[in-house]
C-alpha cells in the first residue's frame, strides 16, 4: 500500500518510546452503534459486515475479519429509549472467532440487572483481541 | 474511486481503507430467517460499511474462506487459527450488485443449515425482503414467524 511506514519502535523526542507492536494490539478491532429499535438500523461502525436481530434486545454482530480465538475482549453498553443506561447482561451469550451473541439487560445503577431485557435505542459494543 | 490493488495485504487493512474512502450504503434489503421451531423469526441487516466494500469491488475476500475457517472452528481441539492468512492472501472478490451481495451475506453470516435448504419444508424458512415489509414497531418482536402464506 502507499504510504506505508514499517518500524518496531515510536520515538518521542523527551517522552519516550512505545513499541508499535502496543498500538496494533491494543487498538479496537471492531465497534458497533447500533439503533436497535423499530427495524434495527446501524448508525455506524468498522470491521462489521452484519447484525442479526434475534429478538427483543438481543443482537448477534458478525465481523468481516476474524478473531483469532474466542478469548476476544468486548465492551457492551447501551442506552433505553427512556435515556436508562444499560450493562448488557451475558444471558444467551454465544461467542465464536466471527461473531458474538449479546442480549441486553437493564441496569440502573444503582439497582442490579432486573433480569429482564429490552430493545434499546442506543447498543454499542468494542471488540479488543487478535486477528486471524 | 479505483480500489487499490490488495492482493496480500491484510483484510483489516483493506476494510481500513474502505472506511477512509467509501460512504456507506444502508442497503433496505433484509433477511429473515428461522433456524429454531422454538425461537422466533431472525432478521439479518447488512452493515453500510461492509455493503459499501462489497458495492466497491477488491475488498472482501470469497465467502468459502469464511467456510474453511468455520470447519477449522468447529473441531473439537480448536484453539486458535491456523489458516487466517485466507481472509489476507486469497484473491478479493469483485464489485458485487446490492443483490449479489444480500446472497454472499447470507452465505457468510446465516446458518449453513438455513440456507442450503431453505425452500425444503412446508413453508420458506427464509425469506429476503425490503424493511418496509416488516413490522415497524416491535410489539411481540419474540413472537415473530415467517408467514405460512408464503408456501407455495
């Protein structure tokens, strides 16, 4: 590709340096903002190639490039039509290299997961691992 | 917009470049699907991005690869992949019509169980249609069938 740049190693002049190997590591390999009421739209989002609307506020996101394991990293939140934030709960949770199953729950903050789950207008997720 | 010539470079990279260079295409095609008597009807939604790649042509790597991996995935002793460099070093696939590429979506991110047979019961057990023939609220969302009426 044009443009591209090949080093091991960033080097601030007073600050230090980092290895290159800490930015591709630990850079979010996909994210998601997802509408998911009415017929669930996506606003916007990277390395997502479908969401599958399972039922009431429960998605499957499908990714374009692979995980290189199922030991990925995720954080899911979400926010209520009514503006409650929401944790999303690991009920009917599935995981493979090319997609993840979330349903979400609601969760006040103060109160816990009331155990039930909803559409929410507001889904967003980030995924951290290795690519296959 | 020429897509660069990717071949050999890393899937994640190219869908980089597609995210700095296309606009995405919110496609209104959708596909409903039942993979279980006991759950209600599914409804895959294609991502603007990912259509985009695939409206463009050069990006997305052939759905088979995703198959391989799938059976990789699938033994018991699976741990991690082996054969990723498929999705980087496999020729990309050319630019796709919106319809040609619901059929790769389908192929890539619905059961292999629904699609190889969808037609085989006494009613489709999928079905691709626009948004504006679902329901626009999503009242009894987990009571949601395919219709009978569509069996032919």
């Amino acid at each position: 590709m044009a443009g591209k740049i090949v080093a091991d190693t960033l080097e601030h002049s007073t600050a230090g340096s980092i290895a290159t190997n800490y930015v591709v590591d630990g850079t979010a390999k996909a994210w998601l903002n997802l509408n998911g009421t009415g017929t669930i739209a996506t606003r916007d989002s990277f390395n997502v190639s479908g969401v599958t609307d399972n039922g009431t506020g429960n998605y499957t996101t499908s990714f374009t490039t692979s995980f290189n394991n199922a030991n990925y990293s995720h954080t899911h939140t979400n926010i209520t039509s009514s503006g409650q934030f929401g944790l999303t709960t690991n009920t009917n949770f599935s995981q493979a290299t090319g997609s993840i199953q979330q349903r979400n729950g609601y969760w006040s903050g103060v109160s816990s997961d009331n155990g039930s789950s909803g559409d929410v207008t507001y889904f967003y997720i980030q995924e951290f691992g290795d690519l296959a | 917009m020429q897509t660069p010539s990717f071949k050999g470079t890393h899937l994640f990279d190219r869908l980089c470049w597609g995210k700095e260079n296309l606009e995405g295409v919110q496609s209104d095609y959708r596909v409903v699907y039942e993979d279980s008597v006991d759950e209600c009807a599914k409804i895959l939604v294609p991502d603007p991005n990912w259509m985009a790649c695939a409206l463009q042509g050069g990006i997305l790597p052939p759905v088979w690869v995703y198959h391989e991996l799938a059976k990789d995935e699938a033994q018991p002793d699976f741990k991690k992949h082996t054969r990723g460099y498929l999705l980087h070093q496999t020729e990309p696939v050319p630019a796709m019509t919106e319809e040609e590429a619901i059929e790769y979506l389908i192929m890539k991110d619905c059961p292999q169980s629904v699609w190889t047979n969808w037609d085989s019961g006494n009613k489709p057990k999928m079905v691709i249609c626009k948004k504006q023939q679902l329901p626009q609220t999503r009242e009894w969302r987990n009571s949601w069938r395919i219709s009978d009426e569509l069996a032919a």
